[in-house]
C-alpha cells in the first residue's frame, strides 16, 4: 500500500504530544491526516483510554471510521468506531471513536473530565462549525481545570494553524507537505442570466466529454442537484449519484466509493472536506454555496445562496487531485478568483447561540470571555440568546439555569426542541414531539411538504432504511423524557408540538388566500395560496426562510384555534381602548383580546371606563388639533383680540392655539367629563374657558386696548374683527358715521381701525383708514353716486357737520316732529 503523506510528520507530531498535551497538524487535502493520524496513537504510553476523534458531518463521520477500520483489516465497530445522531457502530473493544461535533458537546457536558478518554482530535478545523469551536473551548477549559494529562490535537488542511497555536497555549506547529498531484484549472464562465442549472449540465457534458476518470460537481443545493441531473438525463456507461446530507448512508456509501462504472456525484458543499471520494479525477464547481444566515431581525435562520470562499474553491478544487492528476472547471472568469472572499465566516459570528450560552450556563461560566475562542461569540448574540433562554424557564434572572434548563440540556438537541419535547408531557405527546424534532433535523425525511403532519404520516409509511433508522432515533429521544413508553405518535399532535417549540412563530392567516400571515412574535410571513395548508387559520411555524420583510413559511402544522387559546391562555391579554374617530368626532370603548402581536377578537366595550373615553377624546385633539372642539364665535373673536393686543402689550396671558394646545392638560379634562362626542361640549363652556384664563383685570385691560365693538355717532354698535388682513376692521353704514370729525382708533389711539364703509343696502363703496381725509377727498364723487341709488337717504355737501343717522330723509323727518 502507498504511503500516506501525512505518515512522514507522525514521528514530530507523536513526539509532540508525548511531550506535552496540545498539539496542531495543518496537512493538505489528500494527506490522510484524518484516517492515519488516530491508529498512530494507539500505542503511546499515555493512552490508556479512547481516541476520539471529531468530524464535522455524519457522513464524514462514518467514512472516516469505516475506512480506519478497512485499513485495520477490521470490521467498523471494533477497534475503530462512530458515532452520529442517527446511527453508531461501536463495542466494548472500541478506542478509537468517531463522532459528530454534537455529541462531543453533550459527552463533554454530562462528563466534563471525559473520564476514560486519553484524547481529543478536532479534524477539519477549518470549518469554523459553532459546535466545533465551542467543543474546543470546553475542552481546553476542562484541561486546564481537571485533566492537564488529556491530549488536545487541532487538525486542518486551510486554517490558521499559529492562531490555533497561540489559542493552546503556543502549542507545537506540525506540518505535512502532502502529496501533490498536477491540478489544472479551466474557467469557464457563465452568463449571469443562465440559470446554475443549464451552465452546470453543459460544463459536466463537457467535462466527461474531454476527460477520464470520475466527475465531482459542486452545486448550491438538494434542488439544484436535481434540476441538474434531469438536465443531464441518463448517459451510457455513467452512474449518476447524488451526495448531500439528507440522503441515506447507503446511498452515500455508494457515491463515496468506486465502482465498475464511471461515475458522474452531484454534491453539495458537504464533499469540500473530510472525506476522500475514490476515482474523482475532475471537478466541475459553479462556484455558489448555500449557507445558513441568522437574520436576528426576524429571528430567522436563512439559507442564502453565495460564492464560495477562495478556500472552499481550492478545498474543491483538490478533491480532483487526491489520487492522481486532476482537472478543475469552474464557472466564472480567472480574474473573479481574487474577489472571492478568503474564507467563509465562522458559524459563531452568525448563528442563533441558544444552544451555546445553554451550554456555558451549564459549564459555569455567566461570560463567554472567560474561555478560549478563536473568535468570542458576539456579546449582542449572547444577550438575545440569554432573553430566549429565560421565554423558555431554561436560565433564571441572574442567567443560571433552571431545573427545566437543565433537563433541556440533557437531551441531545437544540434548546427549543428540547423544550418542546420536555413539553409535551404535559400533553400526552412525546411521541409525536420526539418524530418532530427528528423530522426539523432532517431534510428530505417523509417528502418535501411544508405540512409536518403529511410528513409524518408519509415517514411512517415509508419502508425505507433512513425512516427506519429516524424512527429509532425518535424512540431514543422519546424515552429520554418518558422511559415508560406513553402513547403513539398522532399527525394531529404535530401544531401543537411546534407551537411548545416556537411559540413566538404561531401565525394567523391576514387574507382569505393564506398568502400573508403574522406570526405572535409580530413577523410577517408568507406562503403559497396553493399550499394546502393556506387553506388553514392558525399555522404553528417550524422553519421558514427569507429576510424580515418577506420570510416563506418552510415547514409548519395547522394548530387549531381553540387550543391556541389553551396552550397560550396564561399569554392573552385583554386591553380594553377607546378609539376617536375623527369622521363623528366620537370615542367608540373597544375591548381587545391579544396574543402577542396577534388580535384574537375585538369589539365594543359596554363597561368601558369613563376615563378612558376622557383620555381618547383629549388624545384625539392633541394629535388632531383644537379645530375639532366647538368654538363659537364669541372665542375666536377672543382669541383675535387679545393676539392683537399681545402685538403691542404681552401682559395678557396667550390664547393663541398653540398656546392652548400647550396647556391643554389644564383646561380641556374638565370638558370632557361624562361625554363621547367632542361636540357635546357646550360652547359656552369653551368660550368661559378663555375668559377664566384672561380674569377680570385681563378683560379691563383688553377692552380698553382692543373693544369688542364700535359706538358710532348714529347709536348703532358694530363688531371689530381683529383677525382680519388689514388689522382691525368694521363693517358699517356710511351714513352712521356722519358728523364724526376724527378717525376712530384702538389700542390707546396707536391704531386706526379700518372703516368697510357700506351703502344704505350693505354694499361697499369705500375702504378707509383716513375718514376726515375721505371727507375732504372722495365724498363729493360716492355721494353724487349715492344721491342716485338712494335718493330717500341724506347725503350731505358736509358730513362732517351732518347728523348721523341710519333712516331716510322722510324716516328722520317724521322722528323729529
């Protein structure tokens, strides 16, 4: 057999950890670090206990151990074994033991000295997984504290390794060079309004077409996959295989090894990495990748669709090269390579860290700075999760967790599932929370549906070897939290179960359609009116995706009403408003049941409190001004004067609408005692609120500056408007004003009013501020005029030396005989 590269750098790295307990090994892809680095330390003095070594996948997991054992000459679950979620294979002679990043987490939990554990290998550290970096903080922590004897050993083909090595208290760098096998890259491009699909059917067409050998291509996703292989259509002499997560092990198995057939795998970015795939002599990489992006504006965890990092390209790349030389088609131009981003971000900087300040809480530790990261977790990140956490009884005010915390965290999964789980005793429904939970973590399992309930009901009829395996992981966790077994699992129970999950993502149909919805927690959501569940009212929400403003409901369960209500009831809160409406200028009470950000029914409210109708009125016009009260005239002419003495004497107090609406918490309450319409005040009662706020030496003082009317000669009284645009100004019969020699004026003799001067019938003839001049002027001209118009009526050559009067000539005659 060939010597693996990574062999010639196992004497320094033994040499390494037999000298102290950390270690870093960056070796290339290829290099079988992964598979050769664990047997090499089985002989060492200071293993006396198991290697466990981490995988960040479940498919790497199982081929990792699978291929150690074949390497052994064993069957896997003996010396070499794994352990994953789903499935584990492993036996009392195991020492070596694969496992996911998960279950290292809760091992290291439930067992912080890792009794019976000689050493932890942390393989494709690169990956920068939030279990992964919290696996190692713990670890480290645990060393430092209770096992200084237990060997730490960071193993990657692209990270830092003098980051990790400063991390680990300047632990040894090892290196191994690899083995390199000539890589030629070709740039095809692609159109940026060509769909994935076409580009990549072309270009693996292309590829098989000039090459020999089996072909790896990089897709997005499990969708793409699949348009992509009806794309391709089935070709002589090629096996086509798909490779993703949801898949079964055996059809895993069967697109990881060679075969007798070339062989065409279709693959997520889960073949980047960990695993080598026998026969792969060309990669075709459309150069996109679908990450998970925690939108903490939604509470959302979206799958966004993005280029790759320049090292996940190269990871890919590489995985032509690891037998022998390769070629790499990738779909973009040369010259976009060195825009790509470096690296892909670490999980921990985007991902919801419930599940992290859970487990720190359960360690000990209240802040995340006092561990080991490579990257601290992100102190607003921490604080969401900490408010998450208390919703669900999980951690107490001070940040520790609870009784209920603690049984969350024994259970192998997220802290809302476990909650969930935990939960639904209390309803008769473990079963069915334990197959929900399995069915969240698992894509693909029971169909494609958004209705949980049709893929439940379709993973129970499914004869199938991974609906088989989930159900027995749905039974293990079932008889975490009901060891006496309980009742069988209902469809039915399946919106219940994610409404205890996720309460805050119960929604409620906002259209007869069921395209819009509105979840408790206030998000808008939507979904497809064809869907059969939009046909539902009340949807309990599992996953959805897409930003705040447009999230697509994923996966979810109808929940019926009337156990919303139950479920929630200790939630709903009944306001009790009242409501103006400014088109009857009336307060209608309202009486409101609420859940959360969703009404659950609304209507008059009989008993409203009297109050609250006061407090409607006196908010309706504060927000929609004074204009909306009863004035009469008599107030606004008030208010006109008194601004115009305010001109040339600020002594008296503001009437002014603005200065109203400053201070109308004072004046406007009383008004408004025992009413429901803003025109039920009387208006007398405005207008004696102005007088009460002007006093008694206010009006003194303003009649003398500013009356409210004009005395003429005639004996007739006129009313001054002091709002008018040419200052104050009257409106009065010529004829009235005979006899009067000087003009008459207000505000102490500093203003002449202006005279509307009018016709016996009403109508203007002239406007004046100057009468004795309009005497000495005009007058002979308007009573020649009048003298035809109105030939009853005096119309003196003197009016200044005439006697006022209102009547006619014969009218005056008569009252002086």
């Amino acid at each position: 057999m060939t010597a693996l590269p990574v062999e010639a750098a196992l004497p320094d790295l033994i040499a390494a950890l037999d000298a102290a307990s950390n270690a870093v090994l960056i070796a290339p892809p290829g290099a079988g670090k992964t598979t050769a680095v664990a047997p090499a330390l089985l002989g060492r003095p200071w293993r006396d206990g198991k290697i466990i070594v981490l995988a960040p996948r479940r498919l790497a997991a199982r081929a990792a151990a699978e291929r150690m054992a074949e390497l052994a000459g064993e069957a896997v679950g003996r010396t070499i074994g794994y352990r994953t979620r789903l499935d584990s294979k492993t036996s009392a002679a195991t020492r070596i033991e694969v496992v996911t990043e998960g279950i290292f987490a809760n091992r290291i939990q439930a067992d912080p000295e890792l009794a019976g554990v000689s050493a932890v290998l942390f393989d494709e550290a690169h990956e920068r997984s939030l279990e992964g970096d919290t696996a190692l903080a713990l670890a480290l922590d645990a060393q430092s504290a209770l096992r200084p004897d237990l060997r730490l050993l960071v193993m990657s083909a692209t990270l830092d390794g003098a980051a990790y090595a400063r991390l680990m208290q300047d632990a040894p760098l090892i290196e191994s060079e690899g083995r390199t096998f000539p890589l030629e890259y070709r740039y095809l491009g692609r159109d940026a309004g060509e769909r994935i699909e076409d580009a990549m059917a072309r270009a693996i067409r292309q590829a098989l077409r000039e090459n020999e050998g089996d072909v790896l291509a990089f897709l997005p996703g499990v969708a793409e996959i699949e348009r992509t292989a009806e794309r391709v259509g089935d070709m002589p002499g090629i096996a086509l295989h798909r490779l993703h997560g949801s898949l079964s092990p055996q059809e895993q198995r069967a697109a990881v090894r060679a075969g007798s057939t070339r062989k065409l795998v279709l693959a997520t970015a889960i073949a980047e990495t960990s695993l080598t795939i026998d026969g792969v002599r060309v990669v075709v990489d459309s150069g996109l990748a679908r990450r998970p992006r925690y939108d903490r504006g939604s509470g959302l965890t979206r799958l966004v669709t993005e280029r790759v990092s320049r090292a996940a390209a190269n990871q890919r790349a590489g995985r032509a090269g690891r037998q022998a030389p390769g070629i790499a088609y990738r779909l973009w131009d040369e010259q976009q390579t060195a825009s790509l981003p470096p690296f892909d971000p670490p999980e921990i900087l985007e991902a919801d860290l419930s599940g992290l300040v859970l487990d720190l809480a359960l360690w000990g530790v209240n802040d995340p700075a006092s561990l080991r990261w490579l990257d601290p977790p992100p102190a607003a990140a921490v604080a969401e999760a900490r408010d998450r956490l208390a919703r669900l009884d999980a951690l107490d005010a001070d940040g520790r967790p609870t009784a209920h915390g603690r049984e969350i965290a024994r259970l192998p999964l997220p802290p809302r599932l476990g909650h969930m789980l935990i939960a639904a005793r209390d309803h008769d429904a473990v079963a069915t929370a334990a197959r929900v939970a399995v069915l969240l973590g698992e894509r693909g399992l029971g169909g494609k549906h958004a209705d949980l309930s049709t893929r439940l009901r379709r993973w129970a009829e499914s004869r199938d070897p991974r609906a088989a395996s989930a159900a027995r992981l749905a039974s293990r966790w079932q008889g975490l939290v009901e060891p006496e077994g309980g009742s069988a699992p209902v469809e039915d129970d399946a919106g219940l179960c994610v409404a205890l999950a996720f309460p805050d993502r119960v929604a409620r149909r906002r259209g007869a359609d069921g395209a819009e919805w509105l979840t408790v927690g206030g998000r808008g959501l939507k979904l497809d009116p064809a869907d059969p569940l939009a046909r539902h009212e009340w949807l309990a929400v599992a996953e959805a995706q897409g930003s705040a403003a447009s999230a697509r409901i994923l996966a979810a369960a109808p929940i019926d009403a009337a156990l919303v209500e139950r479920l929630f009831a200790s939630r709903i809160v009944t306001e009790r408003s009242a409501r103006y409406d400014p088109a009857t200028r009336a307060v209608t009470p309202e009486r409101r049941r609420r859940l959360g950000a969703i009404t659950l029914s609304r209507g008059p409210d009989s008993s409203a409190e009297p109050a609250a109708v006061s407090a409607a009125l006196e908010e309706a016009v504060r927000e929609h001004g004074l204009h909306l009260l009863p004035w009469p005239e008599e107030a606004r002419a008030l208010q006109a004067r008194v601004g115009f003495v305010r001109g040339h004497d600020s002594s008296l107090p503001d009437l002014s609408d603005e200065a109203l609406g400053r201070s109308i918490a004072e004046w406007l309450p009383p008004l408004l005692q025992n009413i429901r319409r803003l025109d039920a005040i009387s208006p007398e009662r405005l207008n004696r609120v102005l007088q009460d706020m002007l006093g008694w030496e206010g009006g003194r003082a303003l009649e003398r500056m500013a009356p409210a009317r004009l005395a003429t000669p005639a004996g007739s009284n006129h009313e001054i408007d002091y709002a008018a645009d040419g200052g104050p100004t009257v409106h009065v019969r010529v004829q009235a004003l005979f006899g009067l020699k000087a003009h008459p004026m207000v505000a102490r003799g500093a203003v002449p009013l202006t005279l509307a001067l009018t016709s016996p019938a009403g109508r203007p003839i002239q406007t004046t501020r100057d009468l004795p001049g309009f005497w000495a002027g005009s007058w002979q001209a308007v009573a020649k005029e009048m003298r035809g118009r109105y030939p009853k009526h005096p119309w003196p050559d003197d009016p200044a030396a005439a006697a006022a009067t209102v009547r006619t000539k014969k009218a005056d005659a008569r009252r002086s005989s």
